[in-house]
C-alpha cells in the first residue's frame, strides 16, 4: 500500500472527536478558503425538521484549523462509503476534495463536507441570541444539540484552537 493511495479526512466537528472509521494517521491541519461555522440546521443528528437544532459546516471564506486523519488505502472505500451516509444523510453538505496543510508541513489532499448554501438546511450566519436558542432546543438521533457543542469545543481546546462562538455558548450553557 502506498501513501498515494491513502485517504485523508478533515474533520472540523464532531469528525475530531469521533471519527467513526479507522485510521493509520491523526495530525493537526488548516484549511484555506473556508471556515467553521455553525451554519447548518440539523434535521437528523442533533435536531428534528420541526425542532431543529445547529450544527457545524465549512462555510465560504478565511481557514479553519481542525484534524486530518490518514485511511489506509484498503479501507479508503469503505471509510467514504461510512461518511456518506453520516454526514449526507440529508444532502447539506457537498464532498469537496482540498488541499490542507498538516502540523508536520505537507500538504495532502483531504476530503471535507462543506456547507451548501442553496440547500433549505443552510442557516447562513445567525446572530448569537439565534445560535443559542437552537443549540439548546436541537435533540435528535446523535444526542442533544449542546453536547455536541460542548464536545467540539472541549476537542478543539485540547488542540489549542479558540472559537470565540462556541466559547461564547459553552458559557452560556453552564
């Protein structure tokens, strides 16, 4: 198996804290182009269509710091297959492949799930009395709406990367 023929992963959410694949490698990377933004409504995992709860997206616009995960080639299939059916459960998200800058400083090529915003999901930005209303009230089938945010915040302390929002809503919280 060759390096080549590996997959990588970039996880931004809930992807950090619980892949739900294997993987051979886990390092810190950025992004270019596109931010972490709580921009989705969520209908499924956090959240029902009548009561909807928010959940994280790569939005248009500045980097995002997150995590890159290595997949063995002979599991790469497999692995995608398992993604696309978490994270487009109700095609929000487009699979994009981009390029990402890892901790040791190569650049692979990673697959991310990046907001659509021309689907009915898309919450675009909220103001923050919005995003707090939502995370408190989302419960769907992955748990409540604010323990993924207190999940992904905790995971991305961990890392030493500051998100002035969830920061702002994990306070809140408590």
């Amino acid at each position: 198996m060759s390096a080549a023929q590996d997959l990588w992963v970039f996880g931004y959410g809930s992807l950090m804290w619980r892949p739900g694949f294997a993987f051979l490698e886990r390092q810190a990377a950025v992004v270019r182009g596109y931010h972490r933004s709580l921009c989705v409504y969520s209908h499924v995992h956090r959240g029902t269509a009548a009561v909807p709860g928010l959940v994280l997206g790569l939005d248009r616009g500045g980097s995002c710091k997150g995590v890159a995960f290595r997949v063995g080639a002979a599991d790469a299939a497999q692995t995608l297959a398992y993604l696309r059916a978490r994270e487009q459960v109700t095609a929000v998200y487009l699979e994009v492949s981009l390029s990402a800058r890892l901790s040791d400083g190569r650049a692979v090529s990673v697959i991310c799930y990046v907001a659509d915003r021309g689907h009915l999901q898309y919450a675009g930005r909220l103001q923050r009395d919005e995003l707090l209303r939502l995370t408190q009230q989302g419960v769907g089938l992955s748990g409540a709406n604010a323990d993924y945010v207190r999940n992904t915040h905790a995971h991305l302390a961990e890392l030493m990367i500051s998100d002035d929002t969830l920061d702002w809503l994990v306070r809140r919280f408590d």
